[in-house]
C-alpha cells in the first residue's frame, strides 16, 4: 500500500554551458521533480519523475505532494486490477483541474506520479515497461486509457479493433527489437548557443559513431539559421538527414518564409514552428510548405491537442513527451490515434530522463500499436544519462531495447545527493564550474 | 519602486452549501491567490488575484511569489511608460514558460500579477481601470498587447485602425455606461447541487428583482438536464433568456444529442459542452445544433486557443476570463481579435473577485473596441462581494460602472484574516457551519 509520496528537487546547472540551448530557451538549467512512491513496510515503490528546465521545478515538487495525495491508501494490486486508476485519482480531482485542466505544472506533477506507478508494476512483474505492456491483451491495454473527449476520433473498440489487428506479428516485433534495437536521431551537435567549430566538431564526432540524422536549432535570425544549415550540408554532405527546430519562436508567415529558404539544404521536418496551441497555424505552414513536414508535440499538452493536430492534418510527425502527457495512459491514447491518422510517432527526448523514458515508449508503439519502425525515430541526446541506474543504450545511432525491470527511470542517490536544488553541493558552491 | 511581493492564500468554504456546484465541480472551495505589490517607502501598490476552486491555491501563491521577482526593482513609470513591460517579464521567463507554456499554474500566477499592476497604475491616476484605459490613444492601448503567435490573424496595424474606428464615439459612450451601467445575467439561481425548491426560489427572487437572463448548470443524466429546462420555464415563462452551461463534461456526440434534447426550451447558448481545448470539437457541435450558439472561454488558457475559436468559427460568444489569460493585456488582445470575427464578449465571472474585475473589461469593450452592448452580457453570481472594499453594484440586471480608482479588487483585510488558509478562523473551527 501507498503511505507516502516523496518528491525531490534535482536541477543540473546545463546553462553554464549552453547544453539544451535554443531560440526560445537560451539557458535551461534541466531538471526534474522527482518522486519515489513510500510503500508500507518500506517496501521497493516506483519512482517518477517530471521534465522542466529549472525555476518553477519546486512547483511541480509541490504539485507531486499535494496531487499525490489521492494515491495514499491504494495498493499496486488496486492499480494492476484497473490500469485506469491513478490516471482518474489524479486527473479528475476537480479543484486541481481546475488549474489546467489537464495542462500546466498539475498534469506535469501528475505524469511524474502515473510514471511511478508503471514503474512500480513493471518492477514488480520483473519486466522492463515496454515488455510489460507488450505482454498484456489489446483489451487489457485499452482498459488504461480514459477515452472522454477523445471519442468522436477513436472510440473505445475501434482502439481494441487496433491493437488487435496488431495482436499476431507482437512475438516477432519483440524478438527484432531485442536484436537490433529502435532507430534514433542526436540533437547532441547544434544547440544554439554553440559556435560553429564546436557544431563541425560535434557533427564529424557524432556521425563518426554511426549517427545518419540530426537535428540542429533555428529561430536565430534568418540568415544565421540558413548558414547553419549550410553548415551542416558542407560538414556531412547530402547522405544524411537533416531536421530544424525552431522552438516556437515564429509566427505564422515568419515560418513559412523560413522554412522556404532553407529548404534548399533538403530538410526532413521542421518543429516547433509556432505556438505549440495553435493547430490551425501549424496546418496553414503544413500546406504552404510541404512536402516539407511539420513536427511537433513536446509542448502539446493533452490528448485533446494532438487529436486535433491529427484531425486538421496539421503534422507530420507526432512527437509525443512521456511526462508533458499525463505519463504511460495518455500517451497510449495519443500514440493509437496517431496510428489511425497514418503518422509517425517520434518522441521528444533530451533533458534528463527523456531518452530513458520514452525508448519505452516507442517500442510499445512498435509492438502494439504501428507495427513498423518506418519513419519513426527517437531523440537522442548525449547529457545526463550518468545519473540513471540504467541508463540508455546506443549502438550505431540506434537504442537498444531496455532490458532491466521498470521505466529506467530510477537515479543514483548520489546524483540527487549532488544536485538537488538549493542545498546540493552543485548549487552551494561558490565557484560556478 | 517594487521591492517585494506578497502573496496569500485566500479560500471560502463554498462547497459546505453547493454554491457554484456543476458537472464537472461537485465542491469548489472559491478561492484566490492574493497579490499586493510592495513598494519602496510602504507606498500604495496594487492588489491583484487569481481565481482557483481550492486544493491547489497554494501552487499559484508560490507561483505568484517566485515568478513575481522578476517585477522587483521597476518602478509605476516603467510600467507606466511600457505596459507591454510587466507582461513580457513574466511571460517571456523561460524557463517558467517550459511549465506552460502560457497555461496552468504559471499562467494564473501572471495574470495575479498583471493585473496587480494595472490596479496600480489606474489607481495612480485617480481612475477606474476601465476609464483609464478608455483615455489611451489606440496607439497606447495596442502597445499592451504582446503580438507574437497571432499576427496571422490581427497583425499590430489592424489592431489599431480597429481601436481607431470607435475612437470618436468614446465620449459619448462613457457618459451612457455612467448612466445606465452594462447588461449581465445571473448564475445564481441554477447550480447544479440545488434542489428544485432551492431554484424555484432563486428564480423567481431572481427575476423580481430584475434579472431577465439566467443561466442554469446542466451535464447530469440528459433526463434531469431536460426537467431543469422545464422547470426553468415553467417557474418564469417564455419571456426570459435561458443558457445551459455543461462544464466540459460531454463528449461531441453527447453534447449534440443533449442540446437538441434541450432545444424545445428555448436555449440562448450552451457553455463549455466539451473540453475547453478542443476547437475542432466546439466547430463540429456549432455546426449541428445551429442555431443555438456555443459559448466557451473560461478555461480557454490564452489567446492562441481564442484566435482558433474565432478562426474556426467555433464559438458564438467569447468568454474571455480575467485571470485564466494573463491579465489585462492578454483579455485586451482577445477582445480585439472576437471584434474582428463579430462574436460578443460575454465575460465568465462567478467565482470570487470575478464579477469584480470583468466589469472593467466589458465596459472596455464597450468604450473602445466593440461600440456596442448588442447581444454582450457579463456573466453575475451573487456571492462573495462583501469581501471587497469596492464591491459591484447592480441595479435592474445590469452593472452600474465602478467609479473608485482601480481594478476593484482590493478585498477587506479582516476577510483575508479570516478565510486565509489553513490558519484563517473558518478553516480552524471544530464546527464545519
């Protein structure tokens, strides 16, 4: 049974170093709330965690003690009976939705806590998370979804009807993964904030290690993001793939006229174009520059969301975050709508823990739910994986399926020891390294 | 000069009576994150505050105690001589945007403080916020609203030929609001935990005292919804105006479904019949029940959510809140975008200090930028006001306009005494009354 909730305040300091930089988010400092479900009997309890790029961070810790508090008295086996359930506790407490609803810090603090909980199960069924979920019955997986205001686009048995049309070729995709792993990209070389020696270098490093599609941030001014690109094209040439981010720095027109000029560099998507709310402007760039696709879905906050930008057309590719969504039931719902609109699933990955999440989640969307890997990759980039007990796997640009019980999202004590936010060691120090 | 930020957490215990009970809000605690800006010297700042329904109030008093820095250190004149300024400071912090962006808890947290410091500069000049603001030039008004993300649909220039419009007549309409206030309508008589005898008496009190709309909560069993309307007009007749609000707790088909059930009765509009992000949703319900209109707003976060609305010709009438979008130059930004698509500003109000602060926007909208109170009604429930020092006044169902310098929000300190949480009297008392 759940006693307690904990919930802890790590921060790394990546701004010293424009690690994470881009145009609309010059020195995010990454971290995480991070929680530990306290079991009765001090039995092992998950543990969660929720993005953000620093100040607020101790209001989704806040967020995580107040919310978590609908999950006190509940065991694992309440949970594992109805996958439905911490999802509900959590997200339908009226006078905490009423913040969002389901947006902003309290569905941030809530997907750390529903993360915690798959976490929990899967450890206790000795099995990573993906593998988890795989093993499970269509019904079984569509029982975790909570289908209100997303039924007129997938009601609850064309889902089932989904995954069960997916049910047969489930053992041969499971054993392909174990063997060759899920395909990935590296946002690793083209922060903003790095100059342009430090990109040829990272570039020629990283594709040195079998890196075939990168990722480099726009959104600067027009001329330093077409030379960006310019950049790229001369450091790696034309046999690999190239994707920009601008990170909602533009409007409507400014975009379309961005993506415009650097198309002649061969550009594979272009994310975060705009708002991320505005799904009738990101179907507007989609139209004016295709088949230039558009990307985007870190910032998109619910199920609600993505169904629109997959109704209006507005994307190409679906970049789901596995703790911006309220944790593993709602990204469920978005990757099976995702699915039925015939567009790719590419998570949102980075930050600290990003990468370890969502390799998970991707390889359910393999197994269950798409059954193929074309198109699809996962985001890499290279910080902050020391922290993690198990912490990702690359092998030739490609992430190798988790093998160890749980969401791979557990974290050193040390680390959290070290930098956790203010008293860590890393933030009292008096010389900024 | 700014040299600190209070903030505080004001709750009353509404949900003992079913005040402001609906579908989707069983219990709401009305509650408010209360602002006062500090200044150098203990000079007079202004009051500001952020409405919420309770557990979770206490996110926005932090949010609004961290984020408020920011503000720290400018002076009136700043603000006064840029009043984009206090917007673009909070707004464009970025790493509390990530927590967003531009939603949620953040997002209330800076509208409290927004609209603190409006409440500041219009008490300076010795007038209400709305007279204030309709003795800019256009120019001035326009240069509050932040453009970025909605050029595509009102670019800056447009915006100001719009204001420019009805810049002559606003004389003329000043001296009519003085006299004869601003339309509304009542919410008090219909909340959904009321027992049919409870609303009865609330109606017919109601009308006797002047109120000719009324709006009743509905989204219960489609039967009961049904018997509320007929009990509507068998208590006050045909000659009155009725809208059903749902609080978001349909789904598309099932919203179709309960207004054409409804329709017999005579429905003015239909509130929040699903969730408040789903535009494409709002479109295809307005489509099928024509020509009842749809209404929504309360929850709509920001203005990209309102500029789809309008876009998609989702929405009959734009209920814009005053501390769900960040204050006085977000709601100012809307307003001007729902005059370019013809759709009336019907403010949501309720709650506590709501009614309070959209007296000022509506009389904005009036002087300013629609010229006209055709179809426009601000949104009345009658509890709570005796806790502000200037509460509103209302004589035959309308508004009369706030005369006392400021936004109106400043509430009694003995009240705040009182209802603080959780140390206030009446949430230590052993008897819940």
């Amino acid at each position: 049974m759940i006693v307690g909730i904990d919930a802890r305040d790590i921060r790394f300091p990546t701004s010293r170093h424009s690690h994470g930089s881009d145009a609309m988010n010059p020195d995010p400092d990454y971290s995480c709330a991070y929680v530990t479900l306290l079991m009765q009997g001090g039995k092992p309890g998950g543990n969660g965690l929720t993005f953000t790029i620093g100040r607020g961070n101790d209001l989704c810790v806040s967020a995580i003690q107040g919310l978590g508090k609908n999950l006190i008295g509940y065991t694992l086996d309440d949970f594992e009976e109805d996958l439905g359930l911490a999802s509900r506790l959590l997200l339908h407490d009226s006078q905490y939705r009423w913040l969002g609803p389901e947006k902003g810090v309290v569905h941030l603090a809530a997907a750390a806590l529903i993360n915690a909980v798959w976490d929990a199960l899967s450890k206790r069924a000795g099995q990573p998370l993906w593998r988890y979920i795989s093993e499970m019955s269509s019904k079984r997986i569509a029982s975790a979804i909570d289908f209100r205001h997303m039924r007129d686009y997938l009601p609850e048995a064309e889902a089932i009807a989904r995954l069960e049309a997916q049910a047969d070729g489930r053992h041969g995709r499971i054993a392909t993964l174990l063997e060759d792993g899920y395909p990935a990209y590296t946002t690793s070389a083209g922060w903003i904030g790095y100059s342009d020696d430090n990109i040829i270098r990272r570039l020629k490093a990283a594709h040195a290690e079998g890196w075939r599609h990168f990722k480099i941030k726009v959104g600067g001014d027009l001329q330093s993001d077409i030379d960006r690109c310019a950049l790229f094209r001369k450091t790696l040439g034309n046999d690999v793939r190239l994707s920009v981010d601008a990170n909602q720095v533009w409007d409507v027109s400014e975009a379309v006229n961005a993506v415009e000029a650097m198309a002649p560099y061969d550009i594979y998507w272009v994310e975060e174009p705009i708002s991320p709310d505005d799904v009738l402007g990101h179907k507007a760039i989609a139209d004016a520059v295709a088949p230039i696709r558009i990307a985007t879905g870190e910032h998109a906050h619910n199920k609600v969301m993505f169904k629109q930008f997959l109704q209006a057309e507005a994307i190409g590719f679906c970049q789901i975050d596995a703790c911006r969504l309220a944790g593993v039931n709602e990204v469920l719902a978005v990757m099976l709508m995702a699915d039925k609109a015939n567009i790719p699933v590419c998570p949102h990955a980075g930050g600290v823990g990003l990468c370890e999440y969502v390799q998970h989640l991707s390889m359910i969307d393999y197994v269950c739910i798409s059954g193929t890997m074309e198109e699809r990759v996962i985001e890499h980039a290279a910080h902050l994986h020391e922290h993690f007990c198990h912490p990702i796997e690359i092998r030739n640009g490609r992430y190798l399926a988790p093998t160890a019980p749980g969401y791979s999202i557990d974290m050193w004590p040390e680390s959290m020891k070290q930098f956790e936010f203010p008293h860590g060691e890393v933030w009292t120090e008096e010389t900024v390294t």
